[in-house]
C-alpha cells in the first residue's frame, strides 16, 4: 500500500473510532436520562400512594399533564422554527403567546355576528396581528443587527420581550381576562365525565388545535416551497444563500411562524385559565425547556419534551405542592442540560453556518 493510501486508511480508521464513541457516549447518556426519569417517575408514584392515590387520580393527573403539554409543544416549535433558521434564541417567543388571546379578547366585541363567529374572527385576526407583530420585530430589531454575535441577539430578544410586556402592561393592566369556551361560547366550560376523570371540553379543543397545527406545519415544511427553502436554511445558512434563497426573508418568516404557533397555544390555553399580561413569561420559559428537551433543532423532539415536562409537572404538582412546578421545569433544565444536552432526539438539522 502506498503511503498515500496508507494515510487515508489510518485516517477514516481515526474517524471511525470517533464516530463510534461518539456513539457510546450518546447511548450512554440516553441510559442515564431514562433510568433518571424512571427514578423520577417511581419516586412520584410511590409518594402517591403514600397520599391514598389510586388509577384514577394518577390518569387525572396525565390528562392535565398531556393538556398544557399541548401547549407547551406550540410554544416550544416556535423556539426551535427560530432557532434553527436564525441559530438565535427566540425569548421573545412568550410575548406572542401573550399578544394572541390579549388581542383576541379586545378584538371580541368588534366583529358583527352571533358569539360564536365573533369568536372565530377574533382568534383568526389576532393570530395574524401576532404574526404581523413578529415579522416587524424581526425586521426593527434582529435583522438590523443580523452581523452582531449570536450573544448579542439573544440579549436583544430578552430586551424585545420585557418591552412588549411592559406594552401590554400599559394596554391591558394587571387584571386578568376571560375569553369564552370554545364549546359554549360562555364563560363556564363543559364537563365531560370519562370513567372517574372530570375533563373539561376546553382540553379536547387543545389537543385538536395542536394536532392540527402540527399536521399543517409538517405539510408546510415537506411539500411548499417556502418550507423547503426555511429547511435549507436550517441546514445550511451559507449555501442556501448561494443557491439564492433569501435567507434574511426566511428570517422574517420563521419569526411570523414561531409568532402563529405562540398565538395558537395562547388562545386554545387560555378559556381554561385567565389570560393576563404577563401569562408569556412562564409559558415561554416552559416551552423554552421543553424545546431543550427536544435538543433546540429537533420538532419531534420538542413535541415529545413538551409532553414529557408537561406530564412529570403535574405528577409532581399533584403529589407534592402545586407551589414547587415550575422549580420542577427549571430543575429538569439543569438535568438535560448536564446529562444530554443534545435532547431526547439528537437533531439532524444543525444550524448551518
């Protein structure tokens, strides 16, 4: 063998023994997190049947869970659409899933029409305010400084956010609102008795709403050509821009989607709670763990992190003390974080840069 052929055999032998590790630490590291959160699990189950918890309080419990899972998935897509496009976290992510049912609630009474197609027109009108809201931030703010470090721009998007805030403060005021269910267009939501569970018909609306999203959302990014062009990007920044997409458009865009799904998550969560102006803080940060979860780059990942947090919070508002959930979602952070950062799923769409 020529000392040519000699190098490169020595040199994917090198690459193959990297790979391979690279591989045992991931699968070590998946072992860890599982037999972690299987502690986790045990350790609630155990604590609840020391409280008298029997089948039916612990499938109450995933229910509620699985419910604001829902909305923590929608909330956690936009990070990951931004993130992936721009390679910026979005932490203004909570303003839009403030704006969508505050300005849903304000649009109510304007349209003409019976109660439910006032509803209709003011959730489909703020969804698109929403997402006019966030394509202009992006263009005033994160596009202007599209040269400064990634850094930088994250700072940007923490000021964006406290600033909308302190906007809707100044609009809205402290006081928290109602939007009317979907199923009676009141504000007292049905029941529906399923076995011994109590589930509110709010939560069904949820779970539609956000399947439905999603479906829409793999169809734009697999089948038009904008969604390709944003994968491009996702993919590669650099030669996407050589093929002539404009990455700085798609930019734009990603922040109008991300800005859709926070609005959505908003307005189908908020009948079963009461909307205020700062609902996007603790929403945005859940769906900000919940994306790290799912690796930052990865929407099945986000979509199976979201559920997971949202599931392990209530087991652990419901067996311990409901003050100590949202410690819970920050203490899984530190977890994920140290344990595998790269998420359930390691992501195949690495920012490119």
């Amino acid at each position: 063998m020529s000392e040519q052929g000699l190098q490169t055999a020595t040199g994917e032998a090198a690459g193959d023994r990297i790979r391979a590790r690279s591989v045992v630490r991931g699968l070590g590291s998946s072992a860890w997190l599982v037999a972690a959160i299987a502690l986790l699990v045990l350790f609630l189950l155990g604590m609840g049947r020391r409280l008298g918890y029997g089948a039916v309080d612990y499938l109450q419990l995933l229910v509620d869970g699985l419910q604001i899972g829902a909305v923590y998935a929608l909330v956690a897509l936009g990070f990951v659409v931004v993130y992936r496009v721009t390679g910026v976290i979005n932490f203004t992510q909570g303003a839009f899933v403030m704006l969508g049912p505050m300005l849903a609630i304000t649009l109510l009474a304007r349209p003409p029409g019976g109660s439910a197609l006032r509803l209709v027109l003011a959730a489909v009108v703020a969804v698109l305010l929403t997402a006019v809201i966030g394509m202009t931030i992006h263009r005033l703010t994160l596009h202007l400084a599209r040269k400064a470090s990634a850094l930088t721009r994250i700072i940007i998007t923490v000021g964006v956010y406290i600033s909308v805030q302190g906007i809707a403060l100044i609009v809205w005021g402290p006081r928290p609102y109602v939007l009317p269910a979907f199923t009676t267009f009141g504000m007292t939501d049905r029941l529906v008795h399923v076995g011994g569970l109590l589930v509110q018909a709010q939560t069904f609306w949820i779970w539609g709403t956000a399947a439905f999203t999603l479906a829409l959302l793999a169809l734009f990014f697999e089948r038009t050509v904008v969604g390709k062009a944003m994968r491009a990007c996702a993919v590669n920044r650099v030669a996407a821009q050589l093929m002539g997409i404009r990455v700085d458009r798609m930019a734009t865009l990603a922040f109008g989607l991300a800005a859709v799904l926070g609005a959505v998550g908003g307005i189908v969560l908020s009948p079963a709670t009461r909307p205020t102006y700062d609902m996007g803080l603790e929403l945005g940060l859940k769906g900000f763990v919940a994306a790290i979860m799912g690796g930052l780059v990865s929407f099945p990942g986000a979509v199976v992190g979201a559920l997971v947090l949202g599931v392990l919070e209530s087991l652990w508002a419901g067996i311990t003390l409901s003050g100590f959930k949202d410690i819970f979602a920050f203490v899984m952070l530190i977890i994920f974080l140290l344990v595998r950062p790269q998420g359930f799923l390691a992501g195949k769409g690495e920012v490119g840069h």
